[in-house]
C-alpha cells in the first residue's frame, strides 16, 4: 500500500518540467561591425600573427617583473575585489537554496508521547498513564512544479549567480589596470621630482655665478634677481611633487591592499617605457560581447526574463504534498511490526480565483524589468565601444606626440646651450637664458606627461578590451 503514492508522487515530479518562461534571444548589438576610421584607422589593423588584447593574460601583457608581482600582491590583498569574490560565494548559496526546492524534503522523525487521562474522562473511571511510540520519514509541503515557477525561479538565481561572477571578472579587470596606472603615475612623478632636483642644483650654480657677475660689476641687480626666481621656481616644484610622489605612494598602497615592498617601487618612468605589450584590439562582435560588463548585464537580462515565467505560473494552480511512511505502537517493543505500519498522503492544491489583480501586475512588473533589463544591456555594449573608440583614437596619435614632444626638447635643450653660450660671452642678457631654461624645462615635464599618457592608453585599452581577467 506504500507504493502507490511514492509512484504518484515520483510521476507528478516528473512531470513538472514545463517552463513558462519566453525564449531567450540575444538582443542584437547596437554599434557597428567595426571600429570607427580616422587617426587610429592605422593602429586598428590587426596583424594576423598577434592575438588580441583581450586574450592576452596580465602577466604576458605588463613585461615589467616589479609590476607584475605588485598586480598579483594586489590579486591577493585588495579589499573591493575580496567582497566581489565573497558576493559571488553568496550568490552561488543562494542558487543552491533555490534549486532545492525542485526537489522534496524528506525528514525522518520519532518520538514519545507520555499523557495522563483523567479518571472522569477514561472508560470505567480509572484513568492512568498511556505511553506511544512512533518512527517514520515523510515529505512536507512538497511543490509540484507542474508549469515551472520554481525552475523559474532557480533559473533566476544561477542567472545571477553568474552575473556576479562576471563581476568578480569586471572587479579583478578594473583592480590590474589600477595597479599599472598607479605604478606608472608614481614613476612619473618620480622623475618629475628627479628633474626638479637637478634644475634647482642648475639654477643654484647659475645664481652663484650671476652673482659673482653682479659682485664683479658685470651683471646687472636685475640679472641676479632673476636667477634667484629661478632657484626659488624649482624650490617649490620640489616640494609640489614631494607631496605628490608621498600621495602616488598612499594612493598605490590602497590599490595593491598592503605595504608595498620598497624593491617593487619604480625609480622612474623612463625605465617602464616597454612596461606593456603592444597587440591588436580585435573585431567589436567577438570583443565587447566578451568583456564581463556586458556578459554581467546579459546575465541580469536572462534573470528577468527567467522571473516572467515565475509570474505567468502564477495564474495557474499550485499543488503541494504531504505524505509520511513509519510505524506506531503503544509499546516500543512493538514498533516494528507489520501491523504497526501506518502512512499518509495529502496533496493539496490552491488555486487563484481573485487575488485583486496582484498576479497580473506582479506579470506587468517582471516584464517591465525584463525590458529595463533588454535597454540596459544594450547601454553596456555602446558605452563599451565608446570607450574602445576613444582608447583607439588616443592610440593612433599618442606616438605621434611622443615623437613631436621629444623634438621640442631636443631643440629647446639645444636653444638654453646657446643662451647660456652668448651671455657669457655678454652678448645676451640673463633674461634669454632664464626664457630658454624655463622652456626647456617645460619641454623636459611635458615629455614624461606625454610619456606617461602612451603607457596609459596602452593600459586603458587592454582594459576596455577586457583584459585582466586571466
């Protein structure tokens, strides 16, 4: 007798594979199949030996040894990513929890019951002390997913399980280009500060000598007090980018989670000029649909679009079990014998006859999520191609200004040497020497920011190719 309604009930679980759910379809991607042209038309061209950025692991990408070990410092350390990872953690529980309700809870129970009936109320007017016992395992409350609301609903919970994992993705991507950017700013301002140095060292031996000018009645008291404003200029430069180099440092720190070994920091920028890779960006349909942004936003798509199927089911009946298997007796000797046996079976079934419209606006709520959803990931494909675009367009002129950059201080250089030349032979004033040192100057601070923005294109693209995440 105890197998009819195990067989109906394994029948009917069976049968509960339905999904109301619409068909998944991949919104098509609103930008172009390809990159925009203009200036870094060129620098787009892919070779066909190079692979593209975004399948290039960090640790091939930054060639620097110091960097790479203060990127997996920062893989190990930093407190952002640690929550993406424990967020993940969560989600996946979450999704276990939920996929357990396709299945039945089955618990085992025994106990004792002890009671006293009362004299007035026994048969014959004495009352005394009864004792039963009782063993079994049942089912409770078990949901018959017969047009899919708990598949739904599971389906739900991996979709955002898996959202966080590309989040985890997007976290770690967006943490290894930190590290570069903070690597290389620091090394920039390094030698800033350097350059600072040694034109005030400069600046201090040409006041020394304008002032032996001036003692000598050569040089004019206006002669000499343009040199001081030149060593009291690289004065504060120095003490600008000591501030700054102090707050490279907190700021690197943060980043990477942890005291940085001081063998780690950088000396300069110029000694990182080949810190990154160069390679290919690839085709915008196999990039962007790649990067974990996107697929994270994808993911939540699939989400809402598992929760409308959750809502239609609920228009529809809902039927739950409860049955239980086991065996009773009034003495524990006598549990287990075959006349002992006792079971139950219950299904029940609710159905919605007026809930006041809650089912079809909770439909209208999941469908509209659905479609905010749909808007949303479409917005994640186009900011990601802006992004791209922009990183490219930088690409395809950054050298060029390297290269215009290096030969404004070649000349400017060339320029202070001659200045320097003809005041001394007293054909100049010190007023054209001090012009040419501070152009050169100029020229020299201009050449490692531009220096430092070559480095930090080629960083911001791999990360926008989505890059990091091996």
């Amino acid at each position: 007798m105890t197998v009819k309604p195990l067989a109906a009930t394994l029948f009917l679980f069976l049968a509960g594979c339905a999904s109301m759910a619409p068909k998944y379809s991949q919104p098509a991607a609103p930008v172009p199949a390809a990159w925009p042209a203009g200036p870094s038309s060129q620098a787009t061209q892919p070779a066909a030996q190079q692979k593209p950025l975004a399948e290039i692991p960090w640790q091939e990408f930054f060639v620097e040894p110091q960097l790479q070990k203060l990127i997996a410092l920062s893989l190990d350390n930093n407190r952002d990513l640690r929550v993406a990872v424990l967020n993940m953690d969560r989600f996946r529980a979450l999704y276990q929890i939920q996929r357990a309700d396709l299945f039945p809870s089955v618990t085992g129970d025994g106990g004792l019951a002890v009671k006293r009936t009362a004299d007035d109320l026994s048969q014959g007017g004495r009352g005394g002390v009864s004792h039963s016992y009782d063993v079994g395992v049942g089912i409770s409350s078990y949901e018959l997913d017969l047009f899919g609301r708990v598949r739904s609903l599971k389906d739900q919970a991996l979709d955002q399980y898996l959202a966080t994992e590309q989040a985890r993705r997007s976290v770690q991507i967006t943490l290894v280009s930190q590290v570069a950017t903070a690597y290389l700013t620091l090394g920039s301002d390094l030698e800033r500060l350097q350059l600072a140095k040694d034109t005030l060292a400069n600046q201090q031996e040409s006041y020394r000598l304008s002032k032996s000018r001036f003692e000598a009645g050569v040089a004019s008291a206006l002669d000499l007090q343009q040199a001081q404003t030149s060593v009291d200029s690289a004065r504060v430069d120095i003490a600008r980018f000591t501030t700054q180099v102090a707050q490279d440092l907190n700021a690197l720190t943060l980043v990477v989670g942890s005291d940085v070994p001081q063998d780690l920091l950088p000396k300069s920028l110029t000694e990182n000029l080949t810190a990154v890779k160069d390679a290919a960006p690839g085709l915008p349909s196999d990039v962007l649909l790649a990067r974990p942004d996107i697929l994270q936003a994808e993911y939540n798509l699939k989400g809402a679009n598992a929760n409308i199927g959750a809502a239609r089911a609920a228009f529809f009946p809902r039927i739950t079990l409860t049955t239980s298997v086991g065996f009773g007796s009034d003495q524990l000797t006598g549990l287990f014998k075959g006349g002992n046996l006792a079971w139950n079976f219950a299904p029940r079934i609710s159905v919605p006859i007026f809930e006041g419209g809650r089912n079809k606006a909770n439909l209208d709520v999941a469908t509209v999520d659905r479609d905010i959803a749909v808007a949303q990931y479409e917005k994640a494909i186009q900011s990601a191609f802006r992004e791209v675009a922009d990183s490219l367009a930088q690409r395809g002129t950054i050298d060029e200004q390297v290269a215009a950059q290096q030969s404004l201080t070649g000349a400017t250089s060339e320029t202070y040497r001659l200045s320097q030349a003809r005041y001394q032979t007293g054909v100049d004033s010190y007023l054209n020497v001090l012009d040419a040192q501070r152009s050169l100057y100029a020229a020299q601070q201009g050449l490692i920011t531009t220096r430092l923005a070559r480095l930090n294109s080629m960083v911001t693209l791999y990360k926008v190719l989505g890059g990091g995440s091996k």
